[in-house]
C-alpha cells in the first residue's frame, strides 16, 4: 500500500480497550470511516505490539466454510470529505499491550511523513452519568479557548493513562497540534455499545472540523438504544430509582453520591442490566440497538 498525497491532513485516533468505555470512540471513528468511504492504506505489525495470550486473535468463518484467523489491527485510512479543504486520516485500532514508546515513535513518524497539522484523538469513559441524555464531552488541548468554543468542559484528570495519553505527550513533545475528546458512558451498562456517546465525540468533531457530518444513522441507533436500556432500566424498581437521581444530578446540575443515599451501587446494577440487554440481543431476540 502506498502513502496518499494529502492537502493540511488532520489525524483523527481511536483504540479499543481501556480508552474505549462503551465502544464510544472506535463506535465512532468506525461509523465516519464508513460514512466517509476511507481507503486503508497503512497498518503497524502487531507482532511487536501484542501479548497474544492478553489479546488474541480471532477466528471466523468466511462464506460459513472458509476459517479466517484475524490478528490485533491497528491501520491508517484516508478520507476526502465533501465540504472540507484538508484531508483526514484516521488511525483506528487495538490498544497495544507492550512497547508503547515504540508504538508512539512508529505512528509519530508517520504523522510527520504525511505532513499531518492536527491530531483529533477519541475516547470514551465510564461515569455517573445516565442513558437518557446527551453524553458528557471533556477535552484536553493546549488550546484552553478551543475547549471553550466547542463548549467541552475541560479535563482536570490525573492518573493512569492509555495510548491515546502517550500518544497526546508525544505529539505535544513533538510540537504537532492536538486535542483530545472524551464521552461520559453510564457505568452501570458498560458492556453495551454506547452510539450515544458515539454521537457526542462527532458533534464534537463536526464543529472542530466546521462541516457538517451526516449523523442519522447515529440518532436513530441513539433512540433505539435509550429505550433498550430504560426497559431494562424499568424492571428493577431500585435500578430506576438509581436513574433518576443521575438524571437530577444532570438537570439540577446538583452533585450526586451515592453514598448519601439509600441505593444501591452502580456496579451492583451492571451485571442484571447486561444480562437483560444480552438477551435482548441473542438470537430470536430484539437487537434494535445494533449499529450495522
């Protein structure tokens, strides 16, 4: 595969794995390189990258005959966008489990080869926040009047980090332009994919691109996702009750905790509420809440 010749490319970055609270980011960046027609055109070797015994490769079957053995993918795509006088590449991948300096030099050589002027990265973060309304964005920039703009709050976080936060360090290290979007996922249906956070990281992205991206798609599996969720939700009296103070929390902007209350956990609701939407979505089931 060659290199495109790009006109002011950004770089928009997403990994699975402990960036990617509910698949909100690779949810997201999957969906645009979708939307977008992207091209691949690079991938880095997971050979050095990967415990194969902590992320393992996967087998399917192609055409229900055929076995396929797929292995830990990180690759680089290239998109032109109707609207827009740059390109995007997108860096879309698997979080890696070892070398993450090296992982960080490989990517930050490629980023300096394609000329990239701006580097988007996407994460998503499990929170107290509930299902049934927009998902919360922090960001972080060395640009605090970008943040305003595009009116995240801004991220205060410290502690352990993931590849996008050595990834960030090496670019600022490195001079290169970046800021990096975070969506609020409700912890108690983690396991869930999360279009609703998804959407957010988009919005978020439409208005730093100034475009405008086509999010149908994103809304309608929003919708179908909110009343997946608040059916589970409507089963338990306790895990409603539970919902609708986080709800509060959101629309009084009062602060919650939940150790002032009476409920219970938000940990100790995930596992019935998983177990409900699992299967919902096993065969025979309903799966409106799928993003094809």
């Amino acid at each position: 595969m060659s290199e495109p010749v790009l006109r002011r490319p950004a770089l928009v970055i997403a990994f699975q794995g402990w960036n990617d609270g509910g698949q909100g980011a690779t949810l997201a960046a999957g969906y645009l390189a979708r939307l977008w027609q992207a091209t691949r055109f690079a991938e880095i070797d997971p050979e050095e990258f990967f415990d194969f015994q902590a992320t393992r490769p996967q087998v399917s079957l192609v055409d229900g005959e055929t076995r396929e053995l797929v292995w830990p993918d990180n690759a680089f795509f290239h998109a032109s966008v109707e609207d827009l006088d740059r390109d995007l590449v997108l860096l879309i991948g698997v979080e890696p489990n070892l070398r993450w300096r090296r992982f960080s030099e490989l990517v930050l050589g490629l980023v300096r080869d394609l000329g990239v002027e701006q580097v988007i990265s996407l994460g998503s973060l499990l929170a107290d926040v509930p299902h049934t309304r927009p998902a919360p964005v922090s960001a972080s920039s060395s640009d605090k009047k970008l943040i305003e703009e595009l009116g995240c709050t801004s991220s205060r976080y410290e502690g352990p980090t993931g590849i996008v936060g050595v990834l960030q360090d090496a670019f600022r290290r490195s001079g290169i332009d970046s800021v990096s979007f975070w969506a609020a996922v409700p912890h108690y249906v983690s396991l869930t994919s999360s279009p609703r956070a998804a959407l957010a990281l988009c919005e978020k992205l439409e208005r730093l691109l100034g475009i405008e991206i086509d999010l149908t798609e994103l809304e309608q599996a929003v919708a179908a996702y909110t009343q997946q969720v608040s059916e589970a939700v409507a089963t338990d009296e306790e895990t409603a009750t539970y919902v609708e103070a986080l709800e509060r929390q959101i629309d009084t902007a009062e602060p919650f905790d939940e150790r002032e209350t009476d409920l219970p956990s938000g940990d100790s609701l995930a596992e019935e509420l998983e177990r409900f939407l699992r299967a919902r979505e096993s065969p025979g089931g309903d799966d409106r809440g799928e993003l094809e």
